[in-house]
C-alpha cells in the first residue's frame, strides 16, 4: 500500500475517535474499515474484503466490516 493510504487511515480514525467512544473489541473493527473504506479511494487494486478478513483472523464478518464502514 501506498505511504498516503495508511496516512488517510489513521487520519480518519484518528478523527473517528475523536467523535464518538468505542468500546475496546470494536477497536480494530474501526481501524479495518477504515483501511477498506480509504483503499476504494486510494488504491489502484485494492485489496478484497476476503483479504481484510484474513486479516483480522476472522474475528469479524464481511457483514460487520461493511456495517461499521
């Protein structure tokens, strides 16, 4: 991934924090589709949701990842 996508990232939890509380096992639900949501806008060949999953150690479903983006 390119430098300005993690940049984008951590900027938009960064700000999504700063508006609302999260409970700690929501976390990196945040931050995942945070990345899903800037790699649609940065990246040429973002990675898929499946990719994402893998990710988390499927902790999370496609369902709740798309939810929280």
């Amino acid at each position: 991934m390119w430098p300005e996508t993690l940049f984008l990232t951590v900027n938009t939890v960064d700000r999504f924090f700063s508006k609302r509380e999260v409970l700690k096992k929501e976390v990196q639900l945040v931050g995942i589709a945070s990345l899903l949501m800037i790699t649609k806008y940065e990246e040429i060949y973002p990675p898929t949701l499946k990719d994402f999953i893998y990710i988390t150690g499927d902790n999370y479903s496609s369902q709740q990842i798309l939810k929280m983006e």
